[in-house]
C-alpha cells in the first residue's frame, strides 16, 4: 500500500476530469435493475453480471443501497460482515477507487460515509484515496457535503487532526450560511474537540436561533447539540432548555437508545429536568415488553433502571437474568455500571454477571477494566478468582501505560482491591506521570498511595520509603500546578472532583492564594462554578465571597435563574453576609421568581431552605413549595433519584417546614413531617461521643445530680440536642420527675408532649426557663476558621424560639489549653448556663 503522501502527490498531479452528472433512473437499465432488488445478494448478482458496464453512478447507487439494507435492520439481524466480505463487494471497491476522478462532491464524499459505515478498514486504499481526493477538494464542499464529510473523519477518530482543523476554520468563516439545523449541529458535534471560546458562542447563538425558527420534530438535531455541549463541557442552560423542549413534544418517538443518550448527557452537564425524567421513565416503560433483543434490552436497562421504582427493577433484573449470556461486552459494561449505580443487591444477577463477564475480559480497554472493578466492588460481589485476574490485568495495564489519565484511574481502582501487592513496576510507571497529571489524576494517586502506606500492603523491603518519596514529588507537582495556574475556568475544571484529606492538608491553602491571584477572572459564566467549589470547601474566605456577590450584582440579569441557588450556597452555608447583603440576596431572589414555575421541585427546595439559612422566607416560593399539587410532582420526581439524594431532598424539605413554622407562622404552613421525623428516631438512637460524656460528669458535678438534666434530647420540631436543664427563677436547677421515662429510645416522645412524665412546659412556673446545651464539633465550624456555619447558627435560632436558653461549647474552646483542669470546665459550664436570659 502506497503511504499518505505518494497517494496525494498522485492525485495532485493527475488533473481531475469533469464531475459525472447522473442521469435520471428511468433512462438507465442498470439503475432499474439495482432499483429492483430488495436484498444485498440481488444486488451482488447485478454487479456480477455487468462488471464492465458499471459507471460512478452505478457503483454509488449500489454501495448506497447495502448500506440502506444495513440500516433499516435492527442492530442485531445486520451482516456487515457477509457484505464487505463478499467477492462482488470487492469489485465494487475496485471500481470506485479507479473512478474517484469522475466523481462530484456528492458522490465522492457519500461513497466515503456509506464504505466506513459498512466497516471497511481506514487504512484499506479506496479510503484513503476518497480521503485524499476529499482532502485537495474541501474548500469547495457545500455544507451539506461538509458535515457528511466531518462524519467520516470522526468515524476514523480524527477528531483533532488537521482536516477536521481545516472544516473548523471553515465552519467559522462560513457560519452565517449555514441554514439547516441538520447541517449545523452534525458540524457542532464533529468539530467540538477544535472550536475555541469565541466560535463556540457563535455555534451556540446559531443553534439557538435554528431551534427557535425550524421544524420542532427533528428530535436528533438537539440530540446532537446537547451533545455537543457536553463534549465542550458547556452547560448552557437556555440551549439545553429549547433541547429539552423538543424531547419533551417528541418523547412518543424516541427509543430506548436516544434517551439514555439525552440522559447521560444531562448528568454529565449537571441539568436535571423533573418533567423529562418523569416522560422518559414512562416511555421506557411502555417500551419494556417491545425489547427482547439483547443489544436493544441493554440500552433499555441502562436508561429505565436508575429511573425505576422496586416493581419496575426487579421486572429488569429477572429479564436480565435470562439474557446475560447473550450481552457483548460492551453491553455487559453497560449493565453492571447500571446496577451500580441502582445499588442492586440481587446476589443471583450479580454472580452470573460476573460469570459471563470473566469469559470476555480480554476484549476490554485499560478504562473499563478500571470501570468493571469498581462496579463489582460496589455491587459486594464475591468472586475471589474473577477478582485475581481482574488484579493481574489492572498490574498489566499499569506497567505499559503511559497515558496520565488512564494510569491514575488504574492505581486508585488498585488500591480498592484487597492485598494488592504493588511491585517497583508500578511506582516506576506512577513517578513517570506525576509531572503530565492534572490536579484531578494527582488527587486520585495521593488517595491510593496513602492507602498503600497505612496498610502496609507493601511487601519488598524499602518500598514504604519510596512511597513516601513519591507523595512528596506528588505534593510538589500539586503545588506547582496551583503556582503556574492562570486561567480560573481551566482550574475549576481540574478542582470540579478534588476533595478529601490531601486536598484540605496540602493543597487547600495554596489553592485559596491561587484563586485569589484569579479572582478578576471570576464571571458571570463561570461564578456558579466557582461558588460551588468554595461552598464543598467549607472555607470562608471574605474576598472571594465578595467578588462573588460583586460579580452577581453587576451581571444579574446574566446569570440564568437555575444558576442563583448554586450561586447563593456558599453565603447561607458559610454565614456570611457580603457588602450590600440584602441588595445581593434580594436581587437574586428577584432574578428567579418570574421563573418559580419552571424550576425543578427538588431545586425549588433547596433553594427555600438555602434561604431558610439566611432568615429569607420569600412568600411566593414558600407558598409554591407547601401545595399539594408541588409536593406531589416532587414525591414522583425523587423516585426517579438515588436513595441517597432520595433522603437528602426529603431531610431539606423537612427542614423547611420546620423552619417556615417557627419563623413565618403567618405563613400558617402546616407541620406534616411528625411520621417523617418518627421514622427518623426509628432507625437508631443517637451516639454519644466521649467528650458529650465527659460534659456529662462535668454537669452532674455542677448541677447536684443526673436528675437535674437530660441527654440526648429531642424538643419539639424534633431537634437534638446533647443535654437539658431547668432553670427557676433564682437560676436553680430543677429535678426531672421521672428519670426512667426520659430515655427516648424507651418513649419515642418529645419532651414537651402533655403526658410524657418530664417537666413540659405547662408545668414551668413563671420565670423558670429551659436550657439546651450542645458541644459543638468541628462540623459546625469553617474549615479555616471558628466562624459557625449556617445550620449551627439557624438551630440556635430556632431553639431560642421553642423558648431555650441556648448554650453552644465549641470544641476548639473546650478542648483549649485554658480549659485543662476539671475547675476550669466546671467554671466554663457555670458562666454558660447560668448566665442569665436576656
């Protein structure tokens, strides 16, 4: 086969006759002929028959047709592979890389689509003859042809060559002639790996525009542009939204594969949509009964399953049960990360998932491997000898990689597995990458490292300390990372995933000094972003809080109205209160208000209780979270969730109740979360810490006795509190009646209820009064400093309400070098309780 650069000069000095215009079908025996077949084997035997008379045209139409036949068959009844073996296939290939030169555009770049859609090798000569002769003729190409073209490219991974660099730098100039949404989101999709900011904003308003004034039915138009968004990792949310409106007026004619398509991409860019969750959850389910191919059931399984109530899941694992045998790899892939991620806890699927899969392991990549591990690690499989070989094979690919990316992900999956023996290999090929890693890999290598180290799984002598070495120059290329670091939205990509213990010790503070150094480049586009990421940090730093709210204010009429609960977060989390507090706060409840009716209810509640943090109760958002008609879209939305974020949403919402009722009871919201909150009680009693038992002996001292306080406390509204006491007027304790009916694992009752023994408060007398006592751990505090974050400070409020004294001990005050002695806390408890309420 002749190289690359013979075949261009070849073509280049071979002048190119004038392009062949096909004539009409009916004036043409040969095209009525192939018009005639309904079958690959009759169109074989035309081009048996006729070899010598089959011109361009012919041999178009032909390889258009078996690809035609390919295409409108299911996945699974396709033969490709009986296609481009076939003798009369290759004649077809000969003929069309010796008339290349009478071939229009059209022709030339459609012959090209339809062979690589029939599998025929890059590298094979008629592909790259078609490529070079594309290649001299590209500046000619409409845009239809182009974006066919881009296609091709993409098929063979070209997404970063220079071809696909030189339809990109046509793309920008020819943008504005660029009328068809077809067209326009194919090229999106193909030359995504090569825009740069300024044409991607530029794609983005054509896209939006061409939405807004074209055919609303074409779903896979948006489907391709939500893509394109999500290889840019853009989630712009006015273009994902007209996206979304499209699949919303088309969900009766999307299948199982181009939803689960629309939802990856969606998690992938973070947009959640209630309405269309709950629409593809009941198309899929209406589609259950029509898969029973494997390759159809497993797209099928991926897309329902997450979405899924019990009935619906356990319908999907016994149908799965019976095909398991029957997936290819990638769709065993597909599968487990799926019950992964539907926490599947059915020991039967589960092993013979496992079974199937040890058989296919030598046709995966690094990656999966890495991705199969963690999957069968989190679904508790139990499968020693698939776990060896899935240990030999992760060992392998860590000893030849030398890719950043895949080299980090190998050794945290590693690590997961239990007495991993890790060889010199190993820190050999880690110490090669360290320098090329981005903060996320590195992050990723310090969690695996330090678990090697601490449980020293490390059996050659010597091999702690080069571990120890490696985390120092791991460290060190952290840090540089940080110091070289000069574009904010390129180091919020890297820190979107970097959390844990070796980011907050030896990161965090250089990275607070690095985003201090950017903090002009905090924007309206990206200061969603950047408030999340401090808000995950739990560090309060004044400055960059300040910009935030600075950048809010100036743009707000910018800042989509999905973004002002994010972008809020950190304030109400943190406590803290900007310059022009209640203009900032004021301002973004003003931005998201005309838009309450389309917010997701789970975000709507977020956002209420973010605010309930703060003290701002907005009406018209209270009131549309606390309707019948809300609180059923929501119930129906979080069956669609994890259990995790399921029960999170469920604790904000009752946290919001609580919140409304105590401080807006003109609200006159109803509290209905007692059953919520018994079931809380239900599942536990609550621990207690060695230092709540020391505060204990310590109030038993001061107080006279056990019987002049309680623990673990739950008041009205159901909040815990470590300890309580009664207080008359003369600042005296008071005895509890009964001190056997105040353990409330015996009673679940609060310790005001009318017929609970305790002293409620009927029973006070006047001048009497409560007093909650609760140490504070470190939780309740920034990271970085003992400023008390919103939650704590909002408990106090709310107790100060229910009529407590509120005495708060944080931890860094009791366990301070002034308080060492048992006088110095009993003297510290005295000042609290005692002091007298205001």
């Amino acid at each position: 086969m002749l190289p690359i650069k013979m075949l261009l000069l070849k073509r280049t000095c071979c002048p190119s006759m004038n392009f062949y215009r096909p004539w009409a079908m009916g004036c043409d025996s040969l095209l009525d002929q192939f018009g005639n077949c309904s079958n690959e084997d009759q169109i074989f035997d035309v081009v048996g028959k006729n070899k010598a008379k089959l011109s361009v045209k012919h041999v178009g139409h032909a390889i258009h047709l078996l690809w035609q036949f390919q295409k409108e068959r299911p996945q699974m009844l396709r033969t490709i592979d009986f296609v481009r073996k076939h003798p009369q296939f290759m004649v077809l290939r000969v003929l069309a890389e010796n008339k290349i030169d009478l071939m229009d555009d059209e022709t030339l770049v459609d012959m090209l689509y339809n062979a690589l859609r029939l599998n025929v090798e890059p590298h094979d000569s008629m592909i790259q003859q078609f490529m070079i002769e594309a290649s001299r003729r590209i500046e000619r190409f409409n845009m239809t042809t182009l974006s066919k073209f881009a296609v091709c490219l993409t098929d063979q991974h070209m997404y970063h060559s220079p071809l696909m660099g030189k339809i990109t730098d046509i793309v920008h100039r020819k943008l504005e002639y660029i009328h068809d949404a077809r067209i326009l989101s194919s090229l999106m999709l193909s030359i995504s790996g090569m825009i740069s900011t300024r044409l991607r904003n530029c794609l983005i308003e054509k896209a939006e525009f061409l939405l807004d004034t074209k055919d609303s039915s074409q779903f896979n138009n948006p489907r391709r542009i939500v893509q394109f968004l999500r290889n840019i990792k853009f989630s712009y949310r006015p273009l994902l939204e007209k996206c979304n409106k499209i699949f919303l007026q088309n969900i009766k004619n999307l299948d199982a594969d181009n939803i689960s398509i629309i939802l990856g991409v969606y998690q992938s860019l973070h947009f959640n949509n209630c309405d269309f969750r709950l629409s593809a959850k009941w198309r899929l389910t209406e589609l259950m009964n029509a898969h029973s191919d494997s390759a159809s059931f497993a797209k099928l399984f991926a897309a329902l399953g997450p979405l899924s109530g019990s009935v619906v899941r356990e319908r999907l694992e016994s149908a799965t049960l019976l095909m398991v045998d029957e997936f290819s790899p990638s769709q065993t892939l597909a599968v487990i990360e799926t019950m992964e991620e539907m926490e599947c806890r059915n020991s039967q699927l589960i092993q013979k998932v496992a079974t199937a899969l040890y058989t296919q392991l030598h046709q995966y990549k690094p990656v999966d491997i890495a991705r199969l591990t963690k999957a069968l690690l989190s679904l508790r499989c139990q499968n020693p000898e698939l776990y060896a070989e899935l240990r030999r094979m992760l060992t392998s690919y860590l000893h030849r990689s030398v890719i950043p990316y895949e080299v980090s992900m190998l050794t945290r999956v590693l690590s997961l597995l239990p007495s991993a023996r890790i060889d010199h290999l190993i820190s050999t090929r880690i110490d090669a990458v360290l320098p090329q890693c981005n903060l996320n890999d590195l992050n990723a290598l310090a969690v695996a490292i330090t678990k090697w180290v601490r449980n020293g799984s490390l059996y050659q002598p010597g091999t702690a300390a080069v571990y120890m070495k490696l985390l120092q120059k791991l460290n060190k290329c952290g840090l540089e990372r940080l110091q070289k670091a000069d574009n904010m939205d390129l180091l919020m990509e890297e820190l979107k995933y970097v959390s844990g213990e070796w980011f907050e010790e030896v990161l965090c503070e250089e990275t607070m000094t690095t985003l201090e150094r950017l903090i002009d480049q905090v924007t309206e586009s990206n200061v969603m972003e950047f408030a999340l990421f401090l808000t995950k940090t739990s560090c309060l730093h004044a400055d960059l809080l300040d910009q935030i709210a600075s950048v809010t204010l100036k743009h707000i009429n910018k800042i989509h109205y999905s973004a002002i609960y994010a972008t809020l977060l950190p304030f109400t989390i943190l406590n803290y209160d900007p310059p022009q507090a209640e203009e900032f706060f004021e301002s973004s409840i003003q931005q998201i208000r005309p838009h309450l009716n389309l917010c997701d209810p789970h975000l709507l509640v977020l956002l209420g209780y973010s605010l309930a943090l703060a003290s701002y109760f907005p009406e018209d958002l209270i009131k549309t979270i606390f309707c019948v008609d809300f609180l059923a879209k929501l119930d129906s939305q979080l069956d669609t969730f994890p259990d995790v974020l399921n029960m999170r949403i469920r604790l904000r919402l009752m946290e919001l109740n609580r919140a409304v009722c105590l401080e807006c009871p003109e609200f006159q919201t109803p509290w209905f979360h007692d059953r919520y909150c018994q079931q809380l009680l239900n599942k536990g009693n609550p621990s207690v810490s060695a230092i709540q038992q020391q505060i204990q002996e310590i109030l038993e001292h001061l107080l006279g006795g056990s019987i002049y306080f309680k623990t673990s406390v739950f008041t009205p509204y159901y909040y815990l509190i470590d300890f309580e006491c009664v207080l008359d007027k003369y600042q005296k304790p008071l005895p509890y009646v009964d001190q056997s009916v105040m353990l409330l694992s015996e009673k679940r009752k609060m310790c005001w209820e009318p017929d609970n023994k305790h002293i409620n408060e009927k029973q006070l007398v006047p001048g009497t009064h409560r007093v909650a006592i609760d140490f504070l751990d470190s939780k309740a505090f920034c990271k970085n400093s003992h400023h008390m974050k919103g939650d704590t400070v909002m408990k106090k409020r709310h107790l100060e309400i229910l009529g407590y004294h509120v005495v708060q001990i944080p931890h860094f005050q009791w366990n301070s070098m002034e308080l060492s002695t048992k006088d110095a806390w009993v003297e510290y408890l005295k000042q609290k309780i005692f002091t007298k309420k205001s």
